[in-house]
C-alpha cells in the first residue's frame, strides 16, 4: 500500500495467496488493508495438561512460543517410594499440587497478558485441566475466553499452528457475524452510519447538520 504524495508505504506478509489488484484513486484504497490488519490480531494461546503448559502469541498464520511451565504432579496411585503412605494422603497431596499448578498458570497467563495487546484468550488441552484453570482465571479474563477445545500432547508441534489457524477462523468469523447483525439490528431502529472527514463525523456529532446524537 503506498502513497507517494503522502510518503505512505506498508507492506504486509500473508501466509496465503491474493488476487492482484491494482487502484488508482485520489484517496486511500483502505479495504484491503483493513481486512489484514483485521486478520494481524494477536490471542494468547494456553495449551495444557495436567502437569505443563506452554503460552503462545497466536496470530493467523503462526504461532510464537512466550513461556512454559512444568510441574511435577505425582500420580495417582502410590509409587514405589511411598508404599507406606495411605491412598487419601496421596490424592490430598496430588490436588494440593494441581491447586498450586493452576495457580501459578492463572498468574503466568495474567503476566503474559499485560505484556501484548491481545484480543482473546484460546485454551487448549484436556477437559479436566481447563475446567479447573477457567475456575481459577482471575475475573478479568472470564469473559476474554473465545475459544476452549481439547488438544493432545502426543501430536507433533507443526499440527499446532494448522489447529490454531482453524480456530482462529472460528473465531473471526463470529467476530464478524455479531458486527453484522449489530449493523442490522442499528440500521433496523434507524440509527445512521457516517463515513468521511474527521470534521464532518464531529459536526454530526455535535448536531451542526441534524440528527445530534444518532451516528
């Protein structure tokens, strides 16, 4: 995208084809780097077991490694080395440590969060860890969560990127649907959509040309 005139120039990598497409026009072409910077948006991606976990920057088309964890959980049932300790007292031990683990991963994924402008949170792993690390979220991010599923560790690490670039068209396309019917249900009860100057958005704005208060 460029704009001698203006000393405008950007260019952004895709991770898919595109149909060239030349305009010529007095103004900015704009729609097709809208629907980049559209597809550009970054998600934290959790992926987790009952032991590990690893934090992702997610982005259409890849995925970057941000910080790992890893807990030594016992088992369930008694090792060798603790024959003389009862069946409770291992559980009580083993949930203790889980507490611990989804704790620490609450607090990473908070940290992580405050670091990047991230615009979702995607948890992967199996069902019984996320459920009890969506329990442990701090509030904030209860409503940040646009995506939860199962993900097995035995898969090889290139698979990951395929399964988070279908994800993240899930979650685009609701993204889209609701701004959909939000400008429907708006055009519907009336409410104008303005585009244009700056100024002339602030003196609709301000009722210097009518209708004050419905763009």
């Amino acid at each position: 995208f460029s704009a001698a005139e203006r000393g405008f120039f950007r260019a952004f990598p895709l991770s898919v084809p595109v149909e060239d497409r030349l305009v010529l026009d007095e103004a900015l072409y704009l729609v097709p780097l809208l629907e980049a910077m559209h597809r550009q948006r970054r998600y934290l991606l959790v992926l987790a077991d009952s032991h590990r976990a690893r934090l992702y920057e997610a982005a259409w088309g890849h995925t970057h490694l941000l910080r790992q964890i890893d807990e030594a959980i016992p088992r369930r049932q008694r090792s060798a080395g603790a024959l003389r300790e009862p069946p409770a007292t291992i559980a009580r031990h083993r949930e203790d440590l889980l507490l611990h683990y989804h704790k620490e991963l609450a607090g990473t994924i908070a940290s992580a969060w405050a670091d990047a402008p991230f615009r979702g949170l995607i948890l992967l792993g199996d069902y019984k860890t996320i459920a009890g690390l969506q329990t442990t979220l701090p509030t904030p991010f209860e409503n940040r969560v646009v995506h939860t599923g199962r993900h097995s560790w035995a898969r090889r690490e290139p698979t990951l990127d395929a399964e988070v670039q279908e994800v993240l068209d899930d979650v685009l396309r609701k993204h889209d649907a609701r701004l959909i019917e939000e400008l429907e249900r708006r055009l519907h009860e009336h409410d104008l959509v303005a585009a244009g100057p700056q100024e002339g958005i602030n003196a609709l704005r301000s009722g210097q040309v009518d209708y004050p208060g419905y763009v």
